[in-house]
C-alpha cells in the first residue's frame, strides 16, 4: 500500500506565517513540525511501503528539504504539481490523481491531509479496512454542530456503512466529522479518473467520498483521540499549548 499526503494548500488563513513556509512544516514544539507527528504514525503501518508527499511550486523546496533532513525509515518522495496560488491549484482530488499518474501507483492508497494533527493510532483503521475489503474513510463523532457546519459530514448506518455525506452543511445531518484519513483499494483509481472526466469538482477529498458512496459500499471507522484542524492562528496557538508537555 502506498500513502499520498496532500500538502499543497497555500493555508491563506495562516498569513503571514503560511506566505512563504507550508503549514505542515509549522512547529507544534521547538524543532518538530506537525507533519513529523503524521508520518510517526503512518511509519507503524507495516502495510505501507512507500510515502508520496505532494505540494505545490511555492513550498516544494521546504518539503525536499525536511525530507532530507528527516531520513524517515519509510522512503519518502516530494512532488511538485507547479501550481503557484489558490488561483490555479489543482485542488486536493486533483492532486490525488495526478500524484498517482506521476508515480505510476497501480496498488492500495491510503490518502491523509498532511495539515491535520491527531494523536491516534492508525492500526486498527487499517484493520478494520482489510476485514471490510472495502473504501473506508476515518471519522469521529461530534457533537459540536457549528463545527461540523466548517468540516465534511458522514452518516452511517449500524454496520457503519456511508448513507450519506455532506463538504461544510449549513444544517449537519449527521454527527460524525470526517478527519481527512481514507483507505482506498486499488480498483479506486479508476473510479478517480472517471470522476475527474466527468467534470466533476477537484477540490476537497469529500466530494469525491459524495460520489463514490453512491457507487459501492464505502465504510466510516471511528477514532478515538483527539484531532486538530490547525487552521487558524487561534487553533496553532491551541495545539501548541496542548502539545508543550507532550
């Protein structure tokens, strides 16, 4: 299996912090930058071989950078998809693709937001993706409905099969928060490629979740533990303070 970690958002509300640093590579503590704490957990899957980091023109050189300097046990290759703004991204299902016609990536996939910060472990969601033989994405509940009025929202059934999803409701209709962690069999690559053909949107990973669970049973494993969307400068400033004594 391979893992894509999608880190080519420019972060506009991180300014002036995020203008000309990537978000991933801000430092929770003095000397480690919050995607450290992400490949940490994806280097105790056994189940990945390999990690593709993509970004964009503007931090491609930083994240080559850390790469060089972190020497993860797991090899790691940054790809630039030379896109310079919000004005022209690909968009995070865009950039999907095109790591995976870039690197020629015919196996499973595990995707992860590389902006995102959790201290959970990802084994028993890897688990539970190879007993369901299936696409599963990670979620968590929430009771928070102004929050999950800002993140995607999935509905499930008692077998925790998707029966429904929505990117940012006005009116959540479910209480579980996707937290941007999917599990995707290999046979999902060409379902990308017809998605993307069918001019559908590029953008955030959850449309694409919208589309596929209407397709073919899609399921939501539920963490335990906590999950931070750093965002903002008073969400960085949150986790910082979490993570001091960590």
């Amino acid at each position: 299996m391979k893992c894509i970690l999608l880190c080519a958002g420019y972060a506009t509300r991180l300014y002036p912090l995020t203008e000309n640093y990537p978000k991933a590579l801000l430092e929770i503590k003095e000397g480690k930058p919050l995607l450290n704490y992400t490949v940490e957990q994806i280097n105790e899957l056994t189940e990945i071989d390999e990690i593709f980091l993509i970004t964009n023109e503007r931090f491609y050189n930083c994240f080559e950078e850390w790469a060089t300097k972190l020497n993860n046990k797991k090899p790691i290759t940054v790809i630039n998809d030379y896109t310079t703004s919000n004005d022209d991204r690909l968009g995070a299902i865009g950039d999907i693709q095109y790591t995976i016609n870039s690197q020629n990536i015919l196996d499973d996939i595990m995707i992860v937001l590389g902006d995102n910060l959790f201290d959970f472990n990802l084994k028993d969601a890897m688990e539970f993706y190879y007993a369901k033989k299936a696409p599963v994405v990670g979620g968590q509940y929430e009771e928070d409905k102004d929050l999950l009025t800002r993140l995607g929202v999935i509905e499930a059934d008692e077998n925790n099969q998707i029966i429904g999803f929505e990117e940012k409701p006005r009116d959540p209709k479910g209480n579980i928060k996707s937290l941007g962690v999917y599990f995707y069999p290999k046979h999902i690559v060409s379902v990308l490629k017809q998605y993307l053909e069918e001019g559908n949107k590029p953008d955030a990973p959850g449309y694409f979740l919208s589309y596929l669970y209407q397709k073919e049973p899609v399921y939501v494993f539920s963490f335990e533990g906590c999950w931070f969307d750093v965002g903002t400068h008073e969400a960085l400033a949150e986790v910082k303070e979490l993570y001091k004594n960590r």
